[in-house]
C-alpha cells in the first residue's frame, strides 16, 4: 500500500510539474538596445543560445526556465566593434564564456503575462532581475509540433555587471548608456526527445 501511495504521488507531483519546452532558436531572438551619445542608441544580438523551461499548459506558468548565451556571438553588425565587445573594456568573452539567466519566481500578471525572476550573470557579477513575459499564441506547424510564441522585455544596468567601459566627447557627453533594453522573443516547441 505504501509503495503505491509513493508511485501515485511521484505520478502527481511529475503532471503538475509540467511540460518540457525548449526555445526554438531558429525563430527566437535576443536582441538589446543601448544609448550611443545620448542622441540615438545601437542595437544588437547574440546568435547563439540555448533556453528550456518546463510549461504547466493548465495554469499557464513557467517552472524552472534557463537561458544560456555564448557572449562571442554578440552581433551589432559592425565586426571592429564586436571584437572591442568581446575584450575585458566590456564582456571578457575569453575568461567569461557564458551569459547565463535562471528563473527562480514567476508572478502571474493576468492576459497572459508573467514577472520571470531569477539571476542574471554577465562576466563575474550575479544580480537578480526580472523579465515581463507574454504569450502571443498557441499554434500548431504543419509537422504537428505545439508551439508557443513568446515576448520577454527587461532593463538592466551594464555596470551592475562590470561592464563598464566608457568615454567622453568634448562636450562631455558620454559615449554609451548605462541602461540596456533587453528583448527576448520567438517561439518555444516541445523539447525533443534525445534518441536511445
């Protein structure tokens, strides 16, 4: 009787636990926004990352997301300027491979959003943020795989992490911003089984 009681209650705990997704990176961004000069702002992506968190499809939350970027594959579309990125004057790609984000809290906000809470490491520093996250839709592709479409926006502050290389014109005016608008958005699909 209580080997059953154990199974039915391990039967429970994995239903309401959720479902595997994982972000489909070839319909999936994450793209930033940064002020240059106080008068106009420079954007970028990174090409590489991966993300999977599980779904309760009934209550429609996020369990245990978990983002993981390669910082060389920063992309604004200036290469001279995306090797500077890489050097320690900003992500030091070559002791801090790994951006990484990982979901501790997720507030239901009503209208299918959510408050994703967790920390966020860049180079050596961890500080907890938080992403407002909204489901677009549900579809399904014509190969029969669910999916979700996803926003996620946040503001951190680069020097909070370290990243905190900057300089001055004549008039004083600073280079770049302190502020970095952060925008993950896309598509997550079912996470494939692996193969036997």
């Amino acid at each position: 009787m209580k080997s059953f009681l154990f199974i039915a209650l391990l039967i429970i705990s994995s239903a309401s636990f959720g479902e595997a997704f994982q972000l489909d990176t070839k319909h999936s961004k994450i793209e930033f926004k940064i002020g240059y000069l106080a008068i106009a702002s420079v954007t970028g992506v990174f090409n590489e990352f991966t993300g999977q968190f599980d779904f309760d499809t009934k209550n429609q939350n996020v369990k245990d997301l978990v983002v993981e970027i390669k910082a060389t594959s920063i992309d604004t579309g200036i290469e001279a300027r995306d090797e500077h990125l890489r050097t320690e004057d900003f992500f030091g790609t070559k002791k801090f491979p790994t951006i990484k984000f990982a979901v501790k809290t997720a507030e239901q906000k009503g209208n299918g959003k959510l408050i994703l809470t967790g920390p966020l490491t860049i180079r050596d520093k961890t500080k907890t943020i938080s992403f407002e996250l909204k489901f677009t839709g549900k579809e399904e592709d014509p190969w029969g795989n669910e999916l979700f479409g996803y926003t996620a926006t946040s503001k951190i502050n680069r020097k909070d992490f370290g990243v905190a290389w900057n300089k001055q014109n004549k008039k004083g005016t600073f280079i770049i911003g302190d502020e970095v608008d952060i925008v993950v958005e896309g598509i997550a699909k079912k996470k494939e089984e692996k193969q036997k």
